[in-house]
C-alpha cells in the first residue's frame, strides 16, 4: 500500500533525511520509531508532501506521490493525526468532524456516529469547543476527524504523547479496534508496551536514516537494540 524508498528532504538548507525506506502492508500497522529528532516527524510530512522530499519516492496505492499537492495526498486516502492533535479550536467538536467529512466509496465509510461509538467522550461533548477538551479528548478528536476522511491509511504522530495511561489505554484500544477492521495504520509512538504488540513490522530512524527494519517481536526480544536506538 505504501512504499518509500532513499527519502531525502531539508529545511531549507539543513538537510532532515538522509535515506529513509520504508514498506507497509494492506491491513498492516507499521511502527515508525526512533529518539527524539530523529526524522519520524519530517518522514510523515513528506509523505504527505507538506514538506515536499528533493529526492527519493514516495508510492501509495501504486501511484507516485511526486508532484501532488497536500491536499491532493489526502484525497487519495491518507488521513493524518499530526504530532500536537492542532484540533480547530473555536470550533465544536462537532463542527470539526464535518469540516474533514468526506463521502466514502462504499457503505462502511466512516461517519458522525460511528466516531462516536468508537468515542463516547466525543457525542457527550459534541457541542463543546474543541479548546475546552482534555488533551486525551482532543487526541479522541484529532483521530476522529481523520476518519472522518474515510482514509485508506491512517497515520499517527506521536498517537498517546503526554496523555494519562487510562486516555493512553483508550487511544490504543481504538488503534487495535481500527486494525481489527483492517485499517492499515502507519504510527509514531514513544510507548513499546503499547505499540509493539499492535505492530505487524517496526522501521527505526536514527539521524534521518533507516537503520533497522524487521518484526515486532525480534525487537521486544534485543534489549541491546532497544538501547542502541531508542534508548535515552
């Protein structure tokens, strides 16, 4: 479903990515992984072409991304939960569930109540303005209104970062609810305990490169690996 191969992107002058590949899966949920900057970030923003990469591809559905304006990557079907949730504050939590919504192919597209079902926090505060949430509750609707534009991938930026582990324990029972339907899930996120069982294959960054790709359970196993590479 998506595949990046030798991703280069800058800043400007300051070069981010040195070389990042990566592969996943129909169905699949692929953790991205790494410190603290060291290009997770800056891959998904390339991905979707909001900051656009100077060299290497990137392949979603067996179509070249290159060229394509951001918005034109989500109406492909990449829905994207930032890093930071950046929900549309004066609005309602309503208001920013419509503001994304788009009409699905087919009658199990996502809508209005099923984010609900999925979160109940989020009908009990449908008409609230989305400054006034907790961050969990915000995280709730950053990850609802990407579904809401029926993606066929879903990707995650830092998906628990500072929440409470009962919000944290909610976010990923939705994460293995979405998998479960066969969403196929490209996420970021510090927690192993949590990630690593959800995960089908794992990619780890370091300075902007690929340095190791492989299972899951190959890296629950070396504890040496997780030291080498995300380890603080």
């Amino acid at each position: 479903m998506l595949t990046v191969s030798g991703l280069e992107t800058f800043y400007g002058p300051s070069q981010a990515l040195f070389g990042v590949d990566l592969s996943l899966q129909q169905g699949q949920v692929l953790a991205l992984m790494g410190r603290n900057g060291m290009g997770k970030t800056t891959t998904i923003r390339s991905i979707m072409r909001l900051t656009p990469p100077k060299r290497g591809t990137v392949h979603f559905a067996g179509q070249d991304l290159a060229g394509l304006q951001a918005f034109r990557v989500a109406r492909l079907g990449l829905g994207l939960v930032p890093e930071g949730r950046r929900v549309f504050a004066p609005l309602s939590v309503e208001e920013n569930l419509r503001a994304t919504a788009r009409e699905a192919e087919d009658t199990g597209g996502w809508t209005l109540q099923r984010v609900y079902a999925l979160f109940p926090r989020l009908r009990e505060r449908a008409g609230q303005a989305a400054r006034t949430l907790s961050g969990g509750e915000q995280q709730m609707l950053a990850v609802g209104r990407a579904l809401m534009t029926n993606p066929r991938l879903l990707i995650l930026d830092e998906a628990t970062e500072g929440l409470a582990p009962l919000i944290r324990a909610e976010i990923w029972s939705a994460i293995a609810a979405l998998k479960a339907e066969g969403l196929s899930i490209l996420v970021v996120d510090k927690h192993l305990k949590d990630l690593l069982p959800l995960a089908d294959a794992c990619v780890v960054l370091e300075k902007g490169r690929s340095v190791w790709a492989g299972s899951p359970q190959t890296l629950q196993g070396d504890a040496d690996l997780q030291h080498r590479y995300l380890g603080v």
